[in-house]
C-alpha cells in the first residue's frame, strides 16, 4: 500500500530521538528486555500492585493539568514490579508532552506516556475515565534548528532530526496476561500543529491510542481509540514464523474511529480475534478544516511487516466510511482471517481490497465495491464468500457507495468462491469478474441499473463456472432496451439449473438467450 515499513520508522525514530525513560531526554531508547521467567499470570494478579492513579500517582484527571508524570510514574513502579494493576478513576487526563533542549535535535522531543516491557500480568481498568492528548503538540516535520514547520523538497523524506511525533498512549511490549478495559483513548487530532510530510506519504510517525508488540494473551475491551494522528490501536509481533506458537490477542466491543491513518494496523501475530468492533471514520477527523489522512487510511489493515499474520477472526464488527478501504489485506505474509457476520461499507473507497491468501467472508454485508481475490491451486488459500450480501446501497448522507461494479476481480481466480451469495445492482453494474478457475454457485444476481446504455453488458464472468445461479432483473416497465451478461469461457455447471429471466438481460449477449441455461461441463 505504499507505505514505508513501520518497524524502519519507528525503530530508527526511537533509537536516534527519544530515550523512553520518564525524563524522556538525551536520545538512544533502551533496548526491549526479553521477557524473564515464566511466571505469572492473571489469576496471580495478587502478586503484584495494584495502584490508582489519583491517589498513588498524582493524578488530577481534571481536563486541564497535564497527568503525564503520573502515568509515567504508574509505568515505573509496575515495570520494577514485573506486573499490576492500574485503575484509572473517571475523569479526563491530559497527557502527552514535547521538550525542546537546544542543541539537540529533533526540536521537538516527546517523552513517553505509559510504557511498560517485559511484564508477567498488566490490568488497566479505566472505569469509564478518558485519556486526551494536550492540545498543542507538533506532529510531523519541523525544522530541526528552528521549531517550525517544514515542508520536504521531496517524498519520501526520512530524516528524523526533522521529525516530531506524540508517541503512543499506552505501548505495551514483550508481555503477558495484559487486559485494558473501559477506556476512551482521545488522540485530538483538531488541536495538534501539523507539520509537514515526513514518511513515503502523509505523517508515517508514532501517535497511535494504544501499541502492542510481542506480547501473549492480550485482551482490550470497552475501548473508545480514536481521532489518533496514526491508528486507533497496533498490534504487532517482530520475526515471528510459520511454525511460532499463538499469541492470542482479543479485542471485543472496541471502537476505533476518526483516526489518521487505521483503526487498526495488524503488523504480526497468530491468533488475533475481534468481537462486536468498529473500524470507522479513517481520514475523516479534521485539523485546521482539513481532513487529516495518511494512506492506507484503512479500516483495517493487515500487513505484516517482518512477520506474518495468521489466523484472524472478525466476528460481528464493522468497517465502514474510511477515506481508504474498509479492510485491505495486500502487502506482506499476511491474510488468514476469517470474518463472519460483519459489514464493509466504502463510501469513498473499496469495501474490502483481499488480495492476500486465506481470506474467507460468511454472512457478511458489503456497500461499494469489493476489490481482488487470491487464487491458489490449495482451496484453503483461495478467497470466499459464503451467503454474503453485495449492494450498492447509499451511506447514510445519501452518498453513493464506491465503485462501478460489486466487485471487480481479475487475474488467476483459480478456487475463488461465491456461495450463496446475493448480488444487488440498483445504479451499478453486478460483477466484473474476469480471470481462470473461479465458481459462483447458487448466487442470486438482481439487476436494476436501467441507465445503462442499451447492448452493453451488466455482469461479466469470464474464465469460471457456474452452477444453480439465477438472475433476475427489475427494472421499471418503460425502458425496451437489452443488455448482456458476458460469459467468455465460463462453464455451466450441472445438477440445480442456472437461470437467466430476461427479457432485457439475457445470457452471452443482449440478444443471448434466457430462461434454464444448458449445462455445458
């Protein structure tokens, strides 16, 4: 999706910039510590401290003083503990922070929030409270001897004494047995002073609500993550591969929305499972009446970097109203999630952008367009679509969705499925799917795009087979004209007939034939 690798720019930002201690400081992070022992777990969460924020940590949680020592200072004693327990009184926190020492560069160098490594057992229990980024805060690029914003001659520039960022809320790494709860993660995007470009394209720079990497048995629920000049939450593991145990991590009735660049970027991990969540509003928050985005701008993005993605599970969750694609799965070894029962809708953008393997879509629902299948000689690997649901339907302030077709798929389609899908085209065409080896099989197609020029095509299905589908058409009594569905090398299957109801679609041509279409393999 062109973008510059994550772990490229953070991991050089972090060691030539910010030294993550709670000073923040002379630059050189400290290493991540391989996590020690092997003990521990949430049902020994006695074992460890358990601290309130108010009252153990000097927070004011008022809206108006800046609470950043106290998280750091929560950080602290549970880092030295190996593990805790922080609960976070209601209330609003502000937090985040920029130093400026001269002669040092970046101008701008922000300290840590909260950031803890290596721990057996970490609980944050927000009761409610809301962390909101200080307004004021530069992000982007800013000239290193000056303070001020600067524009790059060029993209890709990645010159980090140029560079200035927020950091991330809450960075978890190299744990186990953590679980945040009941949390609003406010990233303030209208208050920060942006800078110029810094990245291959937008502000590629650390700002995310929440940055899990190698961690095990992560659980985030009741979260609010959102209006972060990055993602609403990351999640990563660094070098894992094929044969690395899971590492389950769980995300359930989250909200990730208005974010600047995904609501949730999936970098590396087996075993990630989302309940009841949306990914919303990507690109869409504004700063300075301009709309703050950088690609891919994604609901969800699934691209391993140095690592791999497997076994996903999106059960119930939502993708919807991105400035980029509702999910996008398209660089890196990554795919392999499952999603059952969830809704993409692209207003702006594709609904869903799957050109990576493993992907496989049940009773799901898609307004705009869907884009690429991978096709695999394994059926395993191939894309499906199983009882989905395709329609061109409005977005809720009467915007058309995305795109000139359901879904447009080309290329090797060998063992991508529909099954039982249900295709409406009320002001688009049906489907373009050209390419070897694909089948559709009991898929209802409704046409109704009566606007279409006479003798052109509604659907095309080119190179696949099809069995037991119909398609029907519903268009107003006036209009006389005919148009075709294209079958270039496709087969009929046999078994339950595939219909064809014209009489103004009819089957290879606008003047093809309708009704019970002959098998032909």
């Amino acid at each position: 999706m062109n973008r510059f690798s994550y772990i490229l720019l953070y991991g050089s930002l972090a060691t030539a910039l910010v030294g993550f201690h709670a000073g923040g400081g002379n630059g050189g992070e400290v290493a991540d510590r391989p996590p020690a022992g092997d003990a521990g777990s949430a049902a020994a969460s006695l074992e460890y401290p358990r601290l309130d924020l108010r009252a153990d940590c000097g927070a004011v949680g008022d809206g108006v003083a800046n609470d950043t020592v106290a998280f750091q200072e929560a950080a602290r004693r549970i880092q030295e503990a190996g593990g805790g327990t922080l609960v976070i009184p209601p209330g609003t926190y502000l937090v985040g922070r920029q130093d400026h020492t001269p002669g040092r560069y970046p101008f701008y160098q922000a300290t840590p929030i909260f950031r803890v490594q290596g721990v057996k057992f970490l609980r944050i229990e927000g009761r409610g409270s809301t962390l909101r980024l200080a307004p004021g805060l530069r992000f982007g690029s800013f000239d290193k001897d000056t303070g001020e914003p600067y524009r790059p001659p060029a993209m890709p520039f990645v010159d980090h004494s140029y560079a200035a960022y927020v950091g991330h809320m809450l960075h978890i790494s190299n744990s186990e047995n953590v679980v945040i709860q009941d949390l609003e993660l406010d990233g303030n995007i209208g208050e920060l002073i942006v800078g110029g470009q810094f990245g291959d394209t937008g502000r590629q720079l650390p700002a995310c609500g929440i940055f899990l990497h190698n961690n095990k048995n992560a659980t985030i629920e009741r979260v609010h993550s959102h209006h972060h000049a990055l993602d609403g939450i990351m999640i990563g593991w660094y070098g894992l591969k094929e044969g690395d145990p899971a590492a389950p991590h769980t995300l359930v009735d989250c909200v990730f929305e208005y974010n600047g660049r995904q609501g949730l970027s999936w970098i590396g991990g087996r075993g990630l499972t989302a309940r009841r969540c949306k990914f919303r509003h990507t690109g869409r928050a504004l700063n300075g009446g301009t709309a703050f985005a950088s690609a891919p701008g994604a609901g969800l993005d699934i691209e391993a970097e140095d690592s791999i993605c497997r076994d996903g599970l999106f059960e119930d969750c939502e993708f919807v109203n991105n400035v980029g694609c509702g999910m996008v799965a398209d660089s890196g070894d990554g795919g392999y999630s499952r999603f059952v029962r969830c809704l993409f809708q692209g207003v702006t953008n594709w609904s869903a952008w799957s050109a990576k393997p493993g992907l496989v879509f049940e009773d799901c629902t898609f307004h705009g367009s869907i884009v690429h299948a991978f096709g695999s000689d394994d059926p395993a690997l191939a894309t499906r679509w199983v009882r989905c649901t395709f329609e061109d339907r409005p977005w809720e302030d009467g915007r058309r969705p995305y795109g000139k077709f359901l879904a447009e798929l080309n290329g090797n389609l060998q063992n991508v499925a529909f099954t039982a899908c249900v295709f409406t085209a009320n002001r688009c065409r049906g489907m373009w799917c050209s390419g070897e080896g694909f089948r559709l099989t009991d898929c209802v197609f409704t046409h109704r795009f009566a606007e279409l020029p006479p003798g052109q095509f509604q659907t095309i299905l080119r190179g696949g087979e099809i069995t037991g589908c119909h398609f029907r058409e519903e268009f107003p009594d006036s209009p006389e004209a005919r148009w075709a569905i294209i079958v270039d090398g496709s087969r009929v299957g046999r078994g339950k007939p595939t219909v064809v109801d014209g009489p103004r679609v009819r089957w290879g041509g606008s003047q093809g034939p309708v009704g019970v279409i002959a098998p032909t393999g």
